[in-house]
C-alpha cells in the first residue's frame, strides 16, 4: 500500500483508503493532509496526500521550496488521490496544494482540505502541524463521570460563547486560548453553567461569519493559538466539571478560492447542479451528501473533533438547509428528488450513518441538530425511522418566546399562545431551549432591550422570562451577555460590555443568573423528567387576561414545585393557585428578591393550603405574586393522609368496638389504632 513507514499499519491503512473511496471512513484525516513518515532509505519527512480526481496535475508550493510550482509534483495513485514525500521539514512551514488548469492558463493555490493549523488571516496557508505533540491530557475523571451519567435525566445549562468576542484585552485585541481559559473556566464554573458551547472554532476566513463559513475542517482557528491551545481550554474546563460542546458546519461552505470551492477544478465537494450545490442568500456552496469522499470528509471531521479535541457533542448548524431540496429557494430553483418531494434523501441518509457511526464510537456524547422545522423524530433512532440525533433545539420556543417579551403586556394577553403553545410538542423530541446568538443580532436587540417599560421593569422581565425557561421542559442554552444585563445586541468585533458590573443592577442581575442556575442543579423536579408529561403538569395554562401561567414540575420520586410565572406589571396579592396535596408551601425562589434588584415583594411566611379547590385541584393556596416575576414553590410540610374509617365490625365485637370508639372521643385515627390493637 505505501513505501513509506506510516503511523497507520498497512492493513489499516488499505481499510482506511477503501472506506473512503467508499464513502465509509470515519477517520479519513489519519491518512490524507501532511503526516510525518520516514522514506525506504529511513529519511524523515512528511507525506502529503489529497483527493483531487480530476485535477490534470498537483504540486506542492510552500515556505521550503519557495513556492515553485514545478518543484515538487505530486504523483497520482488509486481513488483520485495524489501523493508527495518531502523531506526536512519543519512544524509551521506554511504549504498549499497548486491545482493545475487543464488549459494550461495557471492554477489555483488550496489550503488542504485535512490540514491541522492554518496561517492567520489573511494569510491562506496550511501550517505543517503534527497532532501528536504529546500534550498530556488530564480530563479521565470527566470521561469516567461522563460515561456514568446520560444527559437525559442530568441538567443541562449551556453557556453558549463567541470566544472572538467573549472577552478582549484593554486594546480591543483577541485572548488566547489559554488566557481565555484562565477567566472563562472559573466564570462558567462559578456561574453554575454545566456545558461552554463554542461557536465554530474550524478555521474560517472572515471574522464576520463567526465560524459558520469555514475554510478548515479538521483544523482550530490560528485567531486565539496553536491547536494544543485549544486542548488545553477544553481539558481545563473538563477539570472543573464543565463538558463542550463545539458548533459544526456540514451543511455548506464559503466560495473563496483557496478552500474547497471547485477544488480540482470542477465541482469536487459541493454538488454540481447549482439547484441543489448553492445557497444564493448565503454565498455559499452545499457539500453532495450523495458522494462517497465527500461523506468520508465530514464523517470523519465529526469523529476528528470528538476524539483529538475530547469534544463532549458536536451542535450541527443548519440541518433544516440540508434536509430540504427548496430550501430558501423559488419555484424552478430547486430539483425534486426521485419520489417527486422536497426531501433531500442524501442528506437524510448521512445524517442517519453519521449519527450512527458516531454513537457507536462514543455512545455517551451529545448529537444536537439545530432544525427549525416539523420534521418528524429528528431525535428518534435511526432503525425507527428516525434522524439519530439525541437532542434538537427548540427553535419554535425561542421564535415564540422572543415574539412574546417585545409586546407591552397590554397586548401579551391577546399573544398568550406565545408561552403556552410549546406544550403542545414539548415531548415530541429531546429539545434543548435556546435563548441563542441568533436572536441577539442584526437589530434583533439583547435579552435586555427585548422588554418594554422602564429599566426596573426591564431587568424584572429578563429575571421572569430566564425563570420561565429554567422552569420549562427541556434543556437550556443561553447566549454570553444575558447575564449582564446588556444594553447592546452582540457585536463580534468587540467584547462583552463586563463594565456594566460596575453598576448596582447589572451586578444584582449577574447574581440573579448565578442564585437561578445553582437552584435549577439543585432541585431535580426541574430535569429528572424533561421528556415526558410524566415532569410537567399545568395547573393553569389560560389566564391570558393576567399574563400568568402556572404549573408543576415533577422529578421521579414524586417532590414537586409550583411554578407561577406573572408576565404582567400588576401586583396580585392572593392569586389563588391549585396545588396537588394540602400541607405547607413556601417560597422557594421568587425573582423579585432585592438581592436581585426586585422590590421585594411575596410572601415570606410558609402558607398552609386551604380545602378551596382550585385548578382541578382539592387543596389550593393564596400566594402574593408581585409584579413581572416568577415565583417556585416547595412543599415543606405534606398534611398526613388520614386513613378511612375502619369498617363495621362483627356482631360479638360491636359492644367493645363501641366502648374504644367513645373513650377515643370518635376519633378516626385512635379508632384505627384500637382496632389494629384488637387484632
């Protein structure tokens, strides 16, 4: 198979070679890109190799042979695959590969497709980076932790980050992976957060597309350091306890001239019917799930980023873009498939062997599709027909919930759907909630400056909606910059506004995210039962003309809260809410506690239930509920069940029966026991 010593043995070099041809492999980036190997003469190097089939001729250019065109030829073998040994070379030797012209006229110089590190931009260059560097992880209490513990019944608060933009130095320049990692672990840490989720971090060329149009798949952006850098930011975090998820982009990519855009010449990566090969609103070009290299290539960058980065879960971008053939296309733009629908049935399939292979590999890491849509079992197994994902984001919640905190509560009682539609589909999937970058951009306003009213109402109405999806079925993901109360829409030129904390209500706020998250891990009614009707009951899901829901969470051994939410300005002392069985409740979170810049209103005494019924409930309580906030409730004492009346006893012992009964004063519970004495 090769003449040169490689880490892949032969035999797993053939299989791997045949995978790929196959559209199979899973760990293609193992035999293609640059590898160190040694010659038959036993001279060090590295091998370069790349899928270009129909390119007429490859060279290899770079920093060691001055970019010569002609000076290292590549030699063409099985599969449309070149290869070129060059000896001497050094770690961060810039190289690209040049794809000959057919006519003659030129070439087109490409970064390699599996190339570990690239130059900073703008430089376009591949960087000569061997992974095995020896970095040494630390992280084998986490993957032992991991194992043990599904995310299904665990709680999942991510705290999603734009490590660009998260935060800078005093001149507005980027942090390194490791200076991020000094000030982004204990934060996150501190902040009660159980997942970072990173926007890309696969090399990219234009800061403005924050990742999501990249020119690197199986390499980490140059921006913030070298690739062991980004070990270490993830190994660091993995320490304190704290699992990444990374964003991945298999949908489509950029048109720039170096990447993979008409690699050897013609269409290679993406499909070449543009009905189906581009996104005209994006700029961008859509891989051929159909072709079996190109599969090889995104399968295999999934599994990359999963085993040498010990990524916890991969979040694919734009799943909606790829399983529908008419996606953000007109009439006449788009070719329907065999059958005569808008499926894409390529990209199904891949995402049903991607995910399968992925799980058999790391049965325990996270699978989640971002997927706009009603398309039905994205998270169901595969062998029921299913995408295979594990979890999706809840993109109908957060278009919903976002629509629903802009409107002056005047108008959220005519809007009321908005907090109660989800319900509807909460468990038809493993959802995740997002509150996401997506919804804080381009003039979308912050978290913050989505509400209406004054700025107490404001900060008031980011506490009760934050409560209202901690308290909601699903998991959670929130964007970085809610938890300061930011004024401004995320820009990702500059860092967070961190300078608000200067003042009194930006940092009660930072403390209301920190007390709502620790109380969120705590208490399991909150994510014991996340997909089943079996954790969420409604107490009251229609009083539109209050602005307020309630209802009760439920973890599997049966403790429940009452959650009580009040989306309007309107103070309302004895709102009357059903509650599941008499006792004494007391307030165990209220949003509107001064520690977090409320006015401190609610109930501060524990309160005893009353036999009103209420909600479809026996028992219920009067609560003071202050305006725009949310209050949970637990059960402190549980009123004893009092057993029935013993039955009618017989005839030879009714006269003793009788005289036990009238010297207990007719007491049910005494009765009870002076018959169990009897027996």
């Amino acid at each position: 198979m090769s003449k040169y010593q490689e880490k892949l043995s032969s035999n797993d070099l053939f299989l791997e070679l045949e995978a790929f041809s196959e559209g199979r492999s899973t760990h293609a980036w193992k035999c293609l890109g640059a590898h160190p190997v040694k010659d038959e003469n036993g001279v060090e190097g590295y091998l370069f190799r790349v899928w270009a089939p129909n390119a007429p001729k490859v060279t290899v250019i770079g920093d060691f042979n001055n970019w010569d065109l002609e000076a290292t030829p590549m030699s063409k073998v099985e599969g449309g695959i070149w290869e070129a040994f060059l000896p001497g070379l050094n770690r961060y030797d810039a190289y690209q590969y040049a794809i000959h012209k057919a006519d003659g006229s030129g070439f087109v110089g490409k970064v390699d497709p599996y190339g570990f590190h690239a130059a900073t931009r703008p430089d376009v260059s591949t960087k000569i980076y061997d992974l095995d560097t020896g970095y040494q992880w630390g992280d084998q209490d986490w993957f032992t932790f991991r194992s043990k513990n599904p995310p299904y019944r665990r709680p999942m608060n991510i705290y999603e980050c734009h490590l660009g933009s998260w935060r800078r130095t005093g001149e507005g320049e980027f942090l390194s992976y490791r200076d991020i990692t000094s000030y982004l672990v204990p934060y996150v840490k501190e902040m009660g957060f159980t997942h970072v989720e990173l926007l890309p971090v696969t090399e990219h060329p234009l800061d403005a597309s924050w990742g999501y149009q990249c020119t690197g798949y199986f390499a980490a952006t140059s921006r913030f350091g070298t690739p062991d850098d980004l070990k270490y930011l993830i190994d660091q975090l993995h320490q304190a306890g704290v699992g990444v998820i990374m964003d991945w982009v298999p949908a489509h990519f950029p048109r720039d001239a170096f990447g993979l855009y008409n690699f050897d010449g013609t269409p290679t990566y993406e499909y070449a019917d543009p009905r189906k090969g581009e996104h005209k609103e994006w700029g961008t070009d859509v891989f051929d799930f159909g072709r079996p290299e190109v599969r090889s290539f995104l399968f295999s960058s999934a599994m990359f980023w999963l085993e040498e980065y010990h990524m916890d879960g991969l979040r694919v971008d734009a799943v909606s873009s790829m399983l529908y053939l008419d996606y953000n296309r007109k009439a006449g733009e788009w070719m329907p498939n065999i059958n005569g629908g808008h499926e894409n049935l390529e990209a199904i399939k891949f995402f049903q062997d991607l995910n399968t292979a992925v799980f058999a590999a790391h049965p325990d890491v996270l699978m989640i599709a971002e997927e706009s849509t009603a398309w039905p079992k994205v998270t169901k197994p595969v062998d029921d027909g299913g995408l295979g994902f594990n979890f999706k984001w809840n993109m109908g919640w957060m278009n919903d919930i976002c629509h629903y905190i802009k409107l002056d509560p005047y108008f959220r009682q005519f809007n009321h759907r908005d907090i109660t539609f989800s319900l509807m589909y909460a468990f038809s999937e493993n959802y995740i909630l997002p509150l996401s970058h997506d919804e804080v951009v381009h003039m979308k306003g912050s978290f913050f400056g989505k509400m209406p009213g004054d700025n107490p109402q404001k900060f008031a109405g980011v506490r009760a909606f934050y409560t209202y999806m901690m308290t909601h079925p699903g998991k959670k993901l929130t964007f970085m910059g809610a938890e300061l109360g930011q004024w401004n829409e995320w820009h990702y030129e500059y860092s967070l506004d961190w300078h608000l904390l200067q003042y009194a209500p930006h940092r009660q706020t930072q403390d209301f995210f920190k007390a709502m998250n620790a109380f969120y891990l705590e208490n399991s009614p909150l994510w014991d039962q996340d997909d089943s009707w079996q954790g969420f009951q409604w107490l009251c899901a229609d009083d539109n003309n209050a602005n307020t829901v309630a209802f009760l969470r439920w973890d599997r051994k049966g403790t429940p809260l009452i959650v009580l939410c009040n989306f309007s300005p309107e103070h309302r002392d004895g709102y009357r809410v059903g509650a599941p069985f008499g006792g004494t409740w007391a307030v165990a979170f209220n949003t509107d506690d001064p520690a977090y810049g409320g006015e401190g209103l609610g109930d501060k005494a524990p309160i005893k239930t009353e036999k009103i019924p209420c909600h479809d409930q026996q028992q219920s309580l009067a609560i003071d509920l202050p305006p725009m906030s949310a209050v949970i409730l637990h059960c402190v004492r549980k009123n004893p069940v009092r057993k029935p009346k013993a039955e009618k006893a017989p005839a030879k012992k009714a006269a003793s029966k009788a005289k036990s009964e009238k010297s207990a004063g007719d007491k049910p519970k005494k009765a009870s026991r002076s018959k169990k004495t009897e027996k």
